[in-house]
C-alpha cells in the first residue's frame, strides 16, 4: 500500500476528537476524505452502514482478519471489534485524497508504525477525565456501566498521549480546531516523502 497522507485522530471518547475530524473535513483546502472504520458492535441511534462504520456481525470481522483485510484492528470491549479495512485506505487513496482518522489510540498508533513517514498523528486531550464523564452522559447513548467503562478506559489511553506525534489540549474547542487546521495543512503541505 502506497498513497497519499494518513491523518490520525485519537484520544479517549468524550474528547472531542469526532467534533475537530468533522471540522477539518469541511476544508476543502486539506483535500481529505473520513475513513470509515469497521465495527462489530450495533447500530446506535440513527448510525448508518458504509457512512459512520461498516457495521457487520463478530464472525464477519473475523473473517475479515483471517483474510487479512484489516490494516489494523483491535476487540476494545468483548466481542466489541473496530478496524480498518485496506480496501477502504486504498479506494480514498485512488481518488487522490489524504486519509483521516477518527480511531482509537492502539488503532491509530498500529497505522503510525506501518506509515511513519507518510503519517501525522494527533492525540486529543480533553480537559479532565471529570469532563469527559459529563461529555458521555450528555450524549446519553450509553449506559451508565458503559460510560463507567469508557471511563476506566480513558486512564490508559491518557497515558499513550507522548507516543503520538502532536498532543492538541481540547480546553477550547476553537483553539484546538485551529491548531487542528494550522498542523493538517502543515504536514500535508510537508512532502515528507
């Protein structure tokens, strides 16, 4: 696999991290194109397959890693599998668009390693694991023990935050989705190759 630039956003849920993706996407100036992940889980809500992930049943994706059609991928929570397929990266490259993420920490540092020239990864913290909490239950798609659990799961994530290229601190949302469109098109202006 050799194409343009991959994007990498992480960071625990509650972020903000699905809000700055969202924003840079609308830059038509950083030629970028979402992709869209691989997920075991159900449908939340409105959710729709082949626009916010590829939805498919456990013993499809484990399929798809027999077949080794995931670039990376990881089971988060029990029979809980999030991934990204090749086929995906390779059908945005073939349009000439830069790839951006909206992934987990393990995900997106698993791309960086396998593309470390051609990758920029950013970690986005939030405030504090306090406001990520509030952040999760306004949402109010998850249970209680669900959230407790995306709590517990934060801590470790936090950790992993100097192993990525940029750290952005989502204190202010409109200070961070500047930082996020000055580096994008920094680094995509960058031939690093």
């Amino acid at each position: 696999m050799k194409g343009g630039k991959l994007i990498i956003f992480s960071a625990p849920s509650g972020s903000g991290k699905t809000t700055i993706v969202r924003h840079l996407l609308k830059k038509p100036e950083l030629n970028l194109a979402f992709s869209v992940s691989a997920t075991s889980r159900p449908r939340r809500g409105k959710e729709k397959n082949k626009e916010h992930y590829y939805f498919m049943s456990v013993s499809e994706f484990k399929n798809h890693i027999k077949n080794d059609d995931f670039l990376e991928w990881e089971e988060v929570y029990r029979d809980n599998f999030y991934g990204t397929l090749k086929s995906e990266v390779e059908r945005l490259w073939a349009e000439g668009k830069n790839v951006i993420f909206d992934i987990d920490v393990v995900g997106g540092l698993r791309i960086k390693k396998k593309f470390p020239d051609q990758t920029l990864a950013v970690f986005v913290k939030p405030p504090s694991v306090d406001e990520l909490k509030i952040r999760l239950k306004k949402r109010s798609t998850e249970s209680e023990d669900k959230i407790n659990m995306r709590i517990a799961k934060a801590s470790v994530e936090l950790a992993t935050a100097p192993q990525f290229d940029k750290v952005i601190k989502n204190y202010d949302l409109d200070v961070a989705l500047k930082e996020s469109v000055d580096l994008v098109a920094s680094f995509i202006s960058n031939d690093k190759e």
